[in-house]
C-alpha cells in the first residue's frame, strides 16, 4: 500500500506543472504526406523573421562591417546545453538557417577553420562565410559568396581540381515559380588566395520515376582510391548517386548505389569498418505509411587494383532508427574517443547524439537538446547543419551545429571516458523499474531501491560512484553498476547528485554527474 499512496503523492506534485509543459512543446503533423509537403516547400516561405545576433552569455562572435571578430570565451549553460560530451559556445546568430556547413584549413596556418551557408529574413540572399581560426576559440568572418536565387540546402570543402587550395561544394534547388524542380550541385573554386568568385555548376539531378530530386545532400571522400575527391548525393527521392572525379574537378555519375524511398538527406562518410576504405552512413525515410526514419551503414568492398568501387547489396547494415520519429537527420562522422574506430553524431529536430562505435557495434548516448531561438522558435537540425574537427587543437574532435534558426554553435569535446546511462534524464523509476518519462527534458525521480548503471567509452581501469560528494564504492571491472542502498539517515532529504569518476590505463579520469530527486 506505501508503493501506491507515494507514488500518488509524486503525480499530484509534479503533473500540474510537467505534463503541461510536456505536451506543450510537441508539433503534430496528421500523417507522413505532410512531412514530405514540408520538407519539399521548406524555403518557400519565411523560416524566422530576424536578423539580430546573439548577446548572451558564450564565445559571442562581434561581427561589425570589417567583419571582424571577438571572444570573451565563456561557456553557455543553460539547462538544455549541459551534457557530458561537449563544452557548448554560441558562435554566432545569423538569424534565419545555418544549413551547409564543413571544415578544413583554409588559409593553411594549421588551424581547422569552417564555413557556413545562411540566408537573411526575409530572404533576399544567401552567403556562405569562412570564420578564420585565430587560436584560443576565436574566429575571424569572411563573407566570400553571395547567391541571390535561394536558399543553399549544403555545403562542402575540399581540393577538387588538384591544384593545392580548398574549393567549395554547395548545393540549392530550382525552383519553377515557387515550386522547387531540380537538385544542383556546384563548386566555388578557390584562386589561391580564398577568392570564390564564380560558381561551377557539376550536376543538375533530375526527376526520376516521377520524384524530384530537389534540396540535395552533400558528402564528399576519395570513395575509389584514385588520390582525387568524389561525392555522394542524396536528396527527397530517397536514392544516393555517386560521382567520381577525374582528377581535375570533373565529375562523372557512377550511378544509383542505392533507393532508401524517400529523403536521403543524412550522409556522411569515413571508414567505420576500419578496412582502409570509405564507407559512409545515409538517414532517409524507407517505410511508407510510417514516420519512422533510420540510418543505414553502407560498406566499400573496393577492389584497389583497379579501383572498383562496390558497395554491398541492398541499403546496408541497420544502425538504428532515427531518434523521436524524425524521418531524417543531418549526420557527421568523428572519432570521439580516439580509439581508432569511426563514431557518429545525429542532429534531428533540435535532439543531438552521439553514437559510439565498439568493435563494430554503434552505441547511441544523448548529447544535448538544442534551445529555441530568442524569439521562441524551435531548432531543427535535418538538413547540413553539422561539421566536425579539432578547433582547439587538443588531439581530440570537436562538432560545430547549425540549423534552421541559423544559430552556429561549437561543442569542444570534453574527451568523456563514462556516462550515467542509468536512470536516464526525465525518467520515473519505481523500485527498480523504468517506467516512463514525467520530465520535459531533464529531472529523475526514483522512488525505493535503485540499481545506477555506467557505460564506459574506452577501456577503463575503474569507476568510482559518488552520492552527494560521499564515496559509495569502487568498481574495477565491468558492468559497472552500482546498487544505491537506502540509508534512514537521509529519510528527510530528496535532493541527492549521483557522480561518478571514471579512470583509463593513463590515469586519465572524467566526472559525469546526474542530479535526481528519491523518495523512500
């Protein structure tokens, strides 16, 4: 009878102000046909309707006429942002969408630089900026191309014609009236001295079985092993075609390598079987009558005598469904850990998270929910909005996001060695059981006995478990999971942190902490 009369205490308590709040912040769209209707007429219309920049707290990026650039290098931490993965700044609020976005060191000072494409509001241009890494997290902007004919669905960097400079790959979408038509990519090449001032258009994907192949997806790699760039597009059609480079920035179609059914917009690619070659992943939407996207694993089997690319049959190996029934995500590929093995990270909606590769097998941790705009309007991820890099030249990876609010973000890894997986953020427990998420976004409430589970991301020499700064117990090998005892001393006090310390064979050790609230 306890059991009951506490757990009716705890919903009158937190159900006049959480479940609110829960159902509040949740968007419905009545079947899928209106995903796919507003996804083919997302730049139709006015997305945000500002231009201001952010003057929050963070690296608050103070871009004047000349374009320049400075730092106070504080983090943000809002709720929402703070996560065991990644130190968050806010670069910059370009105010309407921050979709293509990649890396490389473009003025060749040996600092990884980025670029980013955004729009203004209303829509009058798009302008893709270089930000110059000056060291310490500080940034110099380069607006170095301006398109007045919509939106830039992506964007990607690399030495396409062999000539010793980074060029630029970026995509759009036709439009008949203000109906989208065709999908075309095209390259900015650079003169040398980071001058782009014409644009070359590679391809223009048209319609296939009735489909238009518009708001094309971009990942760019050395798929055959030539020593030049090719590219992999995806697009609403669902299929990704590959384009080999000839070697001096011509490209040519190799085909169809596979048809997902609709919306191919993730890619990303990198060795993830660790065989020497470039595989890549794709998110697209492959079930109809269903909501329910999923990201696939797609092996190169080259053959390097000839360089034959042959990727395996069918859409590849299952990763996992793509989080929240999102149907599609933006994807990058970095190696969290350093271990050697290709991770993953997702952008959906405004949901990051990060997919550990062990041994082959992708585990999935959540990174951080993205807060809304100044003016309320909720972040969206799923199309280009990510690129990866060391900014900070520690050894270690760090991501940039972007998104449909056109805010530009820097995650600096906190190279984490374990995370709390147990009890998850928002999460009812009840002696030991999951139940269901009462949270909006963070809280936990555990109600008697309770078991707290940790997964490692490297191999590790022990955990230490914490509860309110007091050491619990050590364990040296795994599962590490710890049984958290009721002591009658704490009968009267609910609040409580959870905090573990994690060490690898170097001595290394990271903190992960999870504040809960525990009723006997």
């Amino acid at each position: 009878m306890k059991k009951y009369i506490v757990f009716g205490i705890i919903i009158l308590f937190v159900g006049a102000s959480v479940l609110p709040t829960i159902s509040g912040n949740i968007r419905k769209l009545d079947n899928v046909q209106d995903v796919y209707d507003e996804i083919e007429t997302i730049d139709d219309g006015n997305i945000q309707s500002t231009n201001t920049f952010s003057n929050g707290s963070g690296i608050i990026l103070s871009v004047n006429r000349a374009n320049e650039v400075e730092s106070d290098a504080k983090p943000v931490e809002p709720l929402d942002l703070v996560n065991p993965f990644f130190n968050v700044y806010e670069l910059i609020d370009f105010g309407q969408t921050a979709w293509g976005m990649t890396s490389a060191d473009f003025n060749d000072d040996g600092d990884i630089d980025f670029a980013v494409s955004s729009a203004t509001a209303p829509f009058t241009q798009s302008t893709i900026s270089i930000f110059y890494n000056d060291g310490n997290l500080e940034f110099t902007q380069d607006d170095v191309f301006t398109f007045y004919y919509s939106y830039i669905s992506d964007l990607d960097s690399g030495d396409y014609d062999l000539d010793g400079d980074i060029d630029l790959m970026f995509t759009y979408s036709e439009k008949s009236g203000a109906v989208k038509t065709n999908g075309i990519v095209n390259i900015l090449y650079n003169d040398g001295v980071n001058n782009f001032n014409d644009y070359t258009m590679v391809v223009k994907l048209l319609p296939t079985g009735g489909e238009k192949r518009i708001n094309p997806q971009i990942t760019s790699a050395d798929f055959d092993m030539d020593d030049d760039l090719d590219f992999l597009v995806g697009d609403n059609s669902g299929k990704v075609e590959i384009y080999l480079n000839n070697g001096s920035g011509n490209f040519t179609s190799a085909g169809f390598i596979n048809d997902w059914g609709k919306v191919s917009w993730g890619l990303t690619s990198a060795d993830f079987d660790g065989d020497g070659d470039i595989d890549f992943l794709v998110a697209a939407h492959d079930i109809p009558g269903t909501a329910i996207g999923y990201i696939y694993l797609k092996r190169n089997q080259l053959i390097e005598s000839n360089h034959t690319i042959i990727f395996e049959q069918g859409p590849g190996e299952l990763i996992s469904e793509t989080p929240f029934l999102i149907i599609t995500v933006s994807l990058i590929s970095l190696d969290y850990n350093n271990d050697g093995a290709m991770d993953f990270v997702t952008g959906g909606g405004s949901l990051t998270y990060i997919y550990i590769n062990r041994n082959g097998t992708f585990e999935q941790f959540f990174i951080c929910r993205l807060p809304p705009s100044p003016e309320g309007n909720a972040e969206d991820l799923k199309q280009g909005a990510m690129t990866s890099a060391d900014y900070d030249n520690d050894g270690y990876t760090d991501l940039i996001t972007g998104g449909d609010q056109g805010i530009v973000r820097l995650l600096i890894s906190k190279h984490q060695l374990a995370v709390i997986t147990r009890p998850k953020r928002t999460y009812l427990y009840m002696f030991d059981e999951e139940k269901f998420p009462i949270f909006p976004y963070n809280g936990v409430l555990i109600i008697g006995k309770f078991t707290v589970g940790v997964k490692e991301l490297v191999e590790l020499e022990k955990v230490e478990f914490y509860v309110d700064r007091g050491l619990q117990e050590t364990i040296t090998a795994p599962p590490y999971n710890f049984s958290w005892t009721w002591k009658p001393i704490l009968l009267f006090r609910i609040r409580h942190t959870l905090k573990i310390v994690a060490y690898d064979s170097d001595g290394n050790h990271t903190e992960h902490e999870r504040k809960v609230l525990r009723f006997i």
